[in-house]
C-alpha cells in the first residue's frame, strides 16, 4: 500500500469516528492535531470530557485488537501532545485518554464497519 493510500485509508477511519463520537452527543474539537510530540488523532468533548482519541482501523482482530496496538510509546506520546494542548487551550473539562477501534473488512468499502469505543482507555 502507498503512503497516499494509507493516508486515505487512516483519513475514512477517523472520519468513522468522528462521525460516531458526534453521534453520542461529541463536539470534535480538532482532528490530526500536530505538535513536536506527535499527532492526536481526533480531539472530542462532551459536557464532563475533553477525550484526546487515538483511532485504530483494522480489517479484523485477527491479531489482536486494534487497541492492543496502542502501546507504552505511543500512550507516552499522546500523553505529552495532549499535556501541550492543555497548556495552550485552557478548560474546566476532565481530560480523558480514549481508543475507537474501527473493523472494516472490506476497507473503505465497508459499508457497516465495527465500532468499539474505549473510554478512559489508558
């Protein structure tokens, strides 16, 4: 797969995502956020939350779940970026780490992908 493909690809999932967190009642608040950290893949709130998500797109869980790949480094990573957002965007909202696992079979021509959101995930 070339680098633009997978680009697309991860662009579908996120927009899954956002479109299923506004669905529970989300405001996204940025999307592929970036800083000298890294990238926070989506940044959603609701009335208690400020979720910094990071979406994971997967044609199965086959090898584990698509949050099983989250792991220590990149927690780390998304941890700092988010710890930056905060300090240039002020909020009376509890900040939360979340993970959307989207399963797609198909790719981007899945027409009903999977959805499993991981609130307080790490």
């Amino acid at each position: 797969m070339s680098g633009r493909e997978s680009r697309l690809r991860g662009q579908w999932g996120e927009d899954r995502a956002a479109e299923y967190l506004r669905h529970k009642g989300f405001s996204i608040k940025a999307a592929n956020w970036r800083c000298r950290f890294g990238e926070i893949d989506l940044i959603a709130e609701d009335s208690e939350y400020l979720c910094f998500v990071e979406v994971k797109l997967r044609k199965s869980a086959a090898y584990g779940t698509a949050a099983s790949f989250v792991d220590w480094r990149k927690q780390e990573k998304l941890r700092a970026a988010a710890m930056l957002y905060l300090s240039r965007n002020l909020t009376g909202l509890q900040p939360r780490f979340d993970v959307v696992e989207i399963y797609a079979p198909q790719g981007t021509e899945t027409k009903k992908p999977e959805i499993r959101h991981w609130e307080n995930a790490f």
